[in-house]
C-alpha cells in the first residue's frame, strides 16, 4: 500500500544520529557483597521509604555508568516485580535512565510495560526512547503487554475528514486510511494493514499532511496496476474493520506493530448513539434470495479490478493440475479434428468441483464469504451497483451452507486458476522445446499426419489406442 511521501530534510549540518548499542558484559564479581546488601534493602515486598531508595540510587551512581546498569539489570532479574520501584525511580536519575530501561526488559509484568510506554513516548533522550521501545518489544515477545487509555481528545480536537478502506487483494490484505483534520488545515493520517488470516500486519501515519496530498494519494493508487480501489466509509465500519483484525493477532499469535499504540488514538472511543450505516437495502438476504441470477452472474467477478487478483497459487491446483491438464489436451484434440469430445468434458468438470470441494475447507470458505461479503459493499459504494449484487449473492450461498462447489464464483476462481497454471506448464514446456531444438534447421518436406499442428503432450501421459481411448499402464 503507499505510504505518504516524507518531508525534505531542511539544509544545513544534522546533528549525529544517536545509536542504540548493546551495553558490553560487566564482571560483577567484585561487587557481590554490595549487591546484595542493595538487593535486601531495595527488594521488598512493600516498597522501599523514599530515603531507603534515595541512598540505593546514590550508591549505585557511585559505581559508575556501565557497573550501575549491570547492577541494576542483576536487580531487576533477582527481584522480578520487586524490582519496579527502584526502576522506576532509576528511570528520573539521569545518570541511571539508560541502565533502568534496559533492565525493565527483564520484568515479565505490565507495570514494567506502563513505565517503558511512558518513556518511550515522553523522554528527550533518543537514545533513552530507543532503549525503551527495545525493552517494549522484548516484553511483548513474552507476551508481557500494557494499553495505555484511549484519550477522547483526538475526537473533539482532530474532526474526522475522511475514513477509506480499500479492496482486498489476493493475500487477503487490505488498507484502512483514517484521516483527520488538524491545526492550520493539515492532516493527521493513519495506515492500517489487515489481512484475513493474521490480523494488523503493519501500521504507519503522520502528523502533518496536507488534504491535496492525501487526496492526490487517494486517486494515485487507482492508477497504479494492481489498482487500490478505495471506498469512503464510516468511522464505525472502519474501527470495527480494525478491531477485529487485531483480534486475529491474538488468535494467530501474528506480532501486533508496535506502531499501532502510537496510532490507535485515530479511531477514538465508540460514542452512546453512535451506529454503523446500514448495508443497502438492495443487499440485503432476502432479496438476494428472490434473484438466483445474481449467483450465476457471480462467475463474472474475477473480471472486475477489485477481484481479478484473487488467482489461486500453484501449490493450491498442483494436485489436481495434471488431470484437468490431460482433460484439456484431449478437448483440444477433438476441435482440431472437428469432435466434441463429452468424456473430456465431462473429466474437466469432476476435477475442477473436486478441486473446490477439497481446496475450500470450512475455514477457507469462510475466509471467502466475509471476502466477497466485504466486496459486495466496496463494489456498491464506488458505483458498481450490479457488481455488488453478484458478490452479495455468492457471500449469502457460502454463509447459507451451499456446497462450495455449486457456487459458480468458487467454480470459476479454480477453473481460471487451473488455465492459467496449464498455460505456464504449457509456456515452460514450449520453452525447453525451442532450446533443444534451437539449431534444427525446419524440414520443408511434409510427413503424413503433419497436416494437424502438434499438440503439447505430458511426457508420462498413457498410450492411446487407435480409437483415442486411453490404455491402461
């Protein structure tokens, strides 16, 4: 998806960008007594009085920078919870700042996550804020996770300009832009990612965009091949997009983007009569139901810019890509000689309804109705009327309990997907002919049965019998 394009660095000499090191082993040993004398005071299973932790800070100034970090990383694995009142009053020193973020890493606690939260967000030092953002993301690879409150300010400050959500391509992934207006006229934008299957995949924004920016944005991705169709939607319908794809995170164990704290603000809180738009009237079940030819239509789908992506990949036709390959060359045979040959036909459509009933497993099939569920209402909102109502039709057979073999749009989406495998096989097979035989001079003199082009063939395709019927290995 496109990402806002950055500001020009202003002219002139940049300050050096500071770097996050990891601080190298510090030897302890000399320290043993002393550190534990600390760990006795500081401890506890009250917290420590202010004097007691005022002299533990300064005896741990006393050791020096690299010595006082280790000390206070020792302290923080000794005592786990224990440990968060003198990290948090380390977190104040200046001189012991870097060594406290650090070793909150090592607290498996969401107390330790609320105080790194605050750093990283509010401390001058970048190299303070580095360190904390990297001790926030040890602790949620633990697991260990702390949401700050969600502030109801952005909703009365930063009116809301515009709420976009776009197609979903062929990995099941789509973008969520909510846009509100800020100081001065600018905008303040986010990005988030969503896929079907892990959840927020990323997240991204700025402070400072202005509105023929973003619209420019917009219209950009329509252009671009594959297009990125974007429908404006409500705020509800664009929160409840995003929270349901975080809960996805959850079930996949997929990592949640750390940058989604930072953003999360942008969908503010649900107000008392606040509803999401109603679907249209026109798609609603029951007169979906009153119109089967709106199923039928729904094969014509993968023409339209918003599905035409959806090919399956080739690891999910290759079982079945032989057979329907051998079906196809005896069907081709036939035209070259004038015969319609049924059997061929008939082979096709058992691999192909094979192919779906086993491909579209209960998950996947409901993958594929909220898609084209999903998809009927983009199409409905960017004028394609008719379109929506296919999809529409399609997502209510599936949520209805239709076999996903009698759905004509699932039997289309393997047909074309198996026709465009063949056509590779076909093209890589013609390919290495062409490379073998790229010195063979052309023999003008005519063969019998040269007079019908030739046909690519399988190479462990059984033998035919004169009558055209296969011969059993």
């Amino acid at each position: 998806m496109a990402r806002p394009k950055k500001r020009k660095a202003r002219k002139g000499k940049l300050a050096p960008r500071p770097r996050l090191t990891t601080p190298a082993p510090v030897d302890l040993s000399a320290h043993e007594e002393q550190l534990a004398d600390l760990a006795a005071r500081l401890l506890t299973d009250e917290a420590p009085e202010a004097q007691v932790l005022a002299a533990g800070l300064t005896e741990l100034r006393e050791l020096g920078a690299p010595v006082a970090a280790a000390a206070l990383d020792h302290l923080a694995q000794k005592g786990g919870p224990q440990a968060l009142p003198v990290l948090e009053a380390a977190l104040s020193d200046k001189a012991l700042v870097l060594g406290a973020a650090r070793a909150l890493a090592r607290v498996a606690d969401p107390e330790a996550a609320r105080l790194l939260d605050g750093v990283a967000h509010e401390h001058p030092d970048k190299a303070v804020v580095k360190a904390a953002r990297k001790s926030l993301f040890e602790l949620r690879r633990a697991g260990i996770v702390w949401e700050a409150p969600v502030d109801e300010t952005p909703r009365e400050e930063w009116p809301l300009y515009k709420a976009l959500a776009s197609q979903i391509d062929d990995e099941g992934t789509r973008s969520v832009w909510i846009a509100r207006r800020g100081m001065f006229g600018a905008l303040r934008v986010a990005n988030f990612i969503l896929n079907e299957t892990l959840g927020i995949k990323d997240c991204y924004g700025t402070d400072d965009l202005g509105q023929v920016d973003f619209d420019r944005l917009v219209e950009e991705g329509a252009k671009i091949e594959p297009a990125i169709i974007y429908a404006q939607v409500g705020l509800p319908h664009a929160r409840r997009l995003i929270e349901k794809a975080r809960a996805l995170n959850k079930a996949s164990g997929f990592q949640l983007p750390l940058e989604f704290y930072t953003w999360k603000d942008m969908l503010g809180e649900p107000q008392p009569d606040e509803e999401e738009q109603p679907r249209p009237a026109e798609l609603a079940p029951d007169v979906v139901r009153e119109h089967s030819e709106w199923l039928d239509k729904s094969k014509e789908l993968l023409e339209l810019p918003a599905c035409k992506y959806w090919i399956l990949d080739r690891e999910d036709v290759e079982p079945y890509l032989h057979h329907y390959y051998r079906g196809r060359m005896r069907e081709f045979e036939g035209e070259t000689q004038g015969i319609v040959d049924l059997g061929a036909k008939q082979d096709q459509g058992i691999t192909v309804r094979r192919a779906v009933r086993e491909i579209f497993d209960e998950k996947r099939t409901a993958r594929m109705q909220n898609r084209l569920d999903e998809t009927a209402l983009l199409l409905w909102l960017t004028g394609q009327q008719e379109e929506a109502r296919w999809a529409a039709a399609a997502a209510l057979a599936l949520d209805e309990g239709t076999l996903p073999e009698k759905v004509p749009f699932l039997y289309e989406l393997v047909q074309v997907s198996l026709d465009l495998q063949m056509a590779e096989t076909m093209r890589d097979e013609v390919g290495e002919e062409e490379l073998d035989h790229e010195e063979e001079p052309e023999s003008a003199i005519l063969l019998p049965g040269d007079e019908h082009s030739p046909r690519p063939t399988l190479t462990d395709e059984p033998p035919k019998s004169p009558g055209g019927v296969y011969l059993p290995k």
